[in-house]
C-alpha cells in the first residue's frame, strides 16, 4: 500500500440544471475564490496537448463570459493541461464546502466533454479534498452546471489550496463558466448539503443496454491483501480478516512478504516472528485452494539501505543475487515446510518506489536473475508484470517489461493498482486492456480502492461514502481494464471492511458481498453501455447464460432502462444505499419480451440486477 497522498476524499459531483434554471443551493457561506478567479491564470500546459485557451462572450445564461480550450490530443496525464485557481480565504480542516462550475462542449468525436475538478494543496504533498470527472451535457450547445460538495481535508491558509480544473482528457474543446467554491465552515453537514443537491438534481431515466456477445474476460473474482505480517504483526489472521475469509467468497489473495523480518541479516533467516505469521498464512489459504500472489515491501537496511519505510530506495546492482538468495529462502521454506506453491511473486508498485524502486530495465534485469535462480532450486513462482502503483502508470512499465523477450519465460499475469480509477481518463484505463488483449495476458489489478490517502482521514471506513466510491472504482476498472482480479486493500485491519474485533460490518463489505454477484468466479464479462456519464456499469453472464448487472449512481434518483437482457426472465435487484445496504427489493420483475427492464436507482446507490 503507497504511503502518499494521491486520490479522491468523497462527494459526488452533481450535475443541476441546465443555465437558466439554476437549482437552489443551501443559504450562507462565503466564498473562497476572487470574484472572475477563473480568467486571472493562465490554463497551463497548453503546448504538451496542442492547445489553445481564449476568453469568449456568453448570451442567455447567468454569466457574461467563458473560458474556451481546445485541445488538439489527450495525455497519459490529465493534468498535462490544467487551469490552477488559488483560493483567495483560509479553511478549515472538516469545513463543509461546495464546488460549483457551468461546462458545455464537445470532444472531436461529438460526444460531451469531460473535465476534472480538483480541491487541492497548492504544493506537495497535494493534499487533495474532493477529486472528481464531470461531463458536459449530452446536447449539444447546452450548459451543464455542475455541484460538488465535499469536506475540506485540512487547514489551509489564502493560496494554499488550489483549485484544479484538469482538461487533457482527449481531443476537445471545452468551455467553463461561473467558477465558484463556497464555504460553509462547519454551520451545514456533508450529508445534509448532499442529500440537498442530490434531491434538486435526479438522474432521470438512464437507458443502459446490455451486448451479451461481447464476451469479454472470465473473472477469477474478487479477492483481497493479507498484508498486516508486513506491518509487523505476529498472528496470522486478526479477526477482520477471519470474517471476511467466513463470510466472502475470497477469490484470490495477496499476501506480503516481510523480507526485513525474514532475512534481518545476511545468510540468516528468522523462521519467527511476522516471517512466520506470513508463512502460515500462506499455507491456510493454500488449503482453502486460494490462489497467491506474494509482494514485497520492505527490505532489510543491510540490503536495501536508508532509513525504515523510506520510498525511493533504489537497489544496488551488487545486491540484487543477496536479494534473490534471501526470496528464494522464504519461497523454498514455504513449500518444503509448509506445503505451499507459490506460483507469482512482485515488488509492490516499483515504478513509485514507496520501498523498492526499479527502472524497467533494472526490473528485468533482477528478473532475469531471479528466474534462472528459482529455476535451479525448481521453484515454479514467476513474476506478475509490473504491479505498478495506479493505472496511469502501467502500459510503459510493462510495455517496456513485455519487450524483453529475454525474460519472457519468467513472466505471468500483468498487474497494476486502481488507486487512480476516479481520475484517471477512460482512454486511460482502457490501455490497460489493450496490454492484456496485445500481449495475450490476463489482467490483474492487485491493490483495489479508490483512495490511496484514505487512512489519514477521520475514520472514513464506516461511511457510505468509501462504499459508494468503492464500487465506483470496482465497475469502472473491470469493464475498462479486463481485470480478472480485483484484491481489494485489506481483507485484514488495514482499509477495514469491518470493526477491529469482526463484529460490525462496514457499508463497504455489504458492498463487496453484493458485487460478487456480478464479479464472481467464472462469469464472463460483457459490454454495457450507460448513455448517462456519470453512471458506472458492469456485465457478466453465467455459464448458464444467465446475466447480472452492476450500476453504481453517484447522483440523484432515476430509474435504469434496461435493454438486451433475455426476454421473459425474472429479475432480483439487490440496493445499497447510505440506509441500508444489500436490501433485496420486494416482488418479482420479469423482462418484457423483448428483453426490457425498467429499475429504479436511488440517489447514490449501488444496484445489482440479477437475470435468470
């Protein structure tokens, strides 16, 4: 797990009204930004994108004037061009706050541009309080208002923060208005100013059609990190970890490595300790037929240097055969003492760094080593490929992995992190998948969730919100990326889905509960497409044909249209919202002959449509 600040705190964005007939937003507050603050700095950037910014005039709508950008290409980056407005007043750690812009535009292909707004430090380390990708309206010409409340993480002076208006989100030009952020302090909750916008803006009918025969990747399923002997700890398994191994379906697991406590010195292993807590938990979900990844985090200082948890620390090459010997030590261990296989090995996320860092090349070389080592000592274990810190980063660092024929033969499965899934831009994501489909490798994504800074939060894991966004990052990954796993961060005490002792469920393990109806073990997934942009979806039919569905609503209420589903059917929806999660909806629904369904979607909710 990076130890950074990097993605999204919570809040939806909520698109309102179109320009004319503005919603009602709640009464009070203050601003934090210089009146017309969206004209006084220059869009930044503008060369890396082909790029042109210009200030133009607006008739019938509640402003004068836009800002205009045009965009000639995207960027692996969506802050490649970007517009940083500093605030012009100071904030306060849990002040409540609303974000509000008017967007209109089109990308080259004519479809609604997008954008990403963020409230953030204006320096490292970019502390950020809200995160989130908006859409122009699906009508050409017309204004979209956008409402984003969110909590502010920390205190902030006068141009300390920022916000940051990201736009290299592809071919387009785009046209901001009305820029404003209003600060509530602590007068107004995040939940009631929430559920205030989200009540003023419904979702309305959102058609969503199924394509069944576009098969896509068969789901391992979904699984998580067994990482907490890296951290130190001596059991096992703690009791978060015990119910979820109870109560879920654990597809697949991650489990760490804890080299620094197994190799504390040159030639010497320490069968003790969180070493041995790693070990034995290898060999119970080894009996529990769990498919393993081994990662590594720390390494001892004799080996790797610097200080403890330092990031960036950079291997020497007249180390790497002690590194491999002390890996190959635990790998030989776990399967002559406790009968355990490990068939993929990693380093967490070595293009970042947080311990280990590798150059690509550096990363094949230790490959190449490491292999011809295992090899000898008949360890089947091969490397995951990459396993790089968000998505973002993946297609160069594996590309340039997957180009060295040389080390080929020790290479499996391609792995990454969906800690960017809210940021990133779709094109991103999707290649991703076009890795897997060119190098003919599944796809795995091995740290799932949607905010890598979540642990500095107050306690954010028993709200809805981590839930929400958790199932957000879950559909947009799988559909984009063709990942067959998804290793949610931590199916131990660490991102929790559960209280310390195991007794209260959190919303986001009823969550997970729920989505392996549609992301489980076998299925197949297909197409689906949502015409409304801020809706997430994900498709999977069953070996029996039959297909279950998964539409994750950031915004108001609406209802789902539902389109190329078996005809004459019947239909279980399953709804988790911030009341209560995993309801089973009363009655029974068929699908018309046709293979419609009509499905109600609550305000920022989680809905499964289950179809046999």
């Amino acid at each position: 797990m990076p130890v950074r600040v990097y993605l999204p705190l919570l809040a939806a964005f909520l698109p309102v009204a179109a320009a004319g007939g503005q919603s009602a937003l709640p009464s009070g507050g203050w601003p934090l930004l210089a009146p017309d603050a969206l004209f006084a700095q220059p869009v930044g950037g503008l060369e890396r994108t082909g790029s042109a910014a210009s200030t133009v005039d607006v008739a019938g709508a509640p402003f004068r004037k836009a800002l205009r950008v045009t965009l000639a290409r995207g960027a692996s980056e969506s802050n490649a061009t970007q517009l940083c407005v500093p605030i012009a007043a100071p904030a306060r750690r849990g002040d409540v706050a609303i974000l509000t812009l008017y967007l209109r535009g089109r990308t080259e292909a004519g479809k609604p541009a997008k954008v990403e707004a963020l409230f953030e430090r204006s320096r490292s380390p970019w502390t950020k309080s809200l995160t989130r990708g908006a859409s122009a309206a699906r009508q050409a010409g017309r204004w979209r208002r956008i409402v984003a409340p969110f909590q502010v993480a920390e205190d902030i002076d006068a141009g300390d923060a920022m916000v940051s208006i990201r736009l290299a989100l592809g071919a387009q030009t785009v046209e901001l208005a009305d820029l404003q952020v209003t600060n509530y302090g602590k007068t107004r909750t995040l939940e009631e100013v929430t559920a205030m916008a989200m009540a003023a803006n419904p979702l309305g009918d959102a058609p969503i059609r199924v394509l069944r025969s576009d098969r896509r990747q068969v789901m391992v399923g979904l699984g998580g990190n067994f990482c907490q002997p890296r951290y130190g700890r001596v059991d096992a398994m703690d009791a978060v970890g015990e119910r979820n191994l109870q109560a879920l379906q654990v597809a697949h697991a991650r489990v760490g490595l804890p080299l620094n406590h197994w190799a504390p010195e040159r030639g010497r292993e320490a069968h003790s300790g969180p070493a041995l807590a790693a070990l034995e938990q290898l060999q119970r979900l080894s009996k529990l037929k769990v498919p393993i990844v081994v990662s590594i985090w720390e390494g001892p200082q004799w080996l790797l240097g610097g200080s403890r948890e330092q990031s960036g620390r950079v291997l020497p090459r007249e180390k790497y055969t002690d590194c491999i010997e002390a890996i190959a030590s635990f790998l030989v261990a776990a399967r002559d003492r406790f009968g355990v296989t490990v068939d993929y090995l990693s380093f967490n996320e070595p293009d970042y760094g947080v311990n280990f860092k590798f150059a690509p090349a550096e990363m094949a070389e230790f490959i190449r080593l490491a292999g011809k080592l295992f090899s000898a000592l008949e360890l089947k274990t091969r490397f995951v490929v990459a396993d790089t810190a968000n998505g973002a980063a993946f297609p160069a660092y594996a590309g340039a992995l997957l180009a060295d024929k040389g080390i080929a033969p020790y290479l499996g499965p391609l792995a990454f992190h969906c800690w960017d899934a809210l940021s990133a831009p779709d094109e991103t994501y999707a290649a991703i998948g076009e890795v897997g489909r060119r190098s003919g490798k599944p796809v795995w994504c091995l740290e799932a969730g949607h905010d890598s800074a979540l642990w500095e939060k107050p306690n954010p894991w028993i709200s809805w919100d981590n839930g929400l966004l958790t199932a957000l990052a879950y559909a947009k990954t799988v559909a984009l990326t063709r990942a067959a796993v998804m290793d949610y961060w931590t199916y131990q005490d660490n991102y929790p889905l559960a209280s310390s002792d195991g007794k209260q469920a959190y919303p986001v393990f009823h969550v997970i509960r729920q989505m392996q109806d549609v992301l489980g073990a076998g299925r197949t997934i297909v197409g689906a497409d949502a015409e409304a942009d801020d809706l997430r979806v994900a498709a999977s039919v069953g070996k029996g044909g039959d297909v279950a569905l998964l539409v994750v609503n950031p915004i108001g209420p609406g209802r789902a249209l539902l389109t190329g589903l078996p005809a004459g059917a019947s239909a279980r929806v399953t709804v988790s919202d911030s009341h209560l999660q995993r309801s089973l909806q009363p009655g029974v629904l068929r699908t018309s002959a046709q293979g419609a369904l009509v499905v109600a979607l609550p305000g920022r909710s989680v809905v499964t449509v289950e179809v046999k």
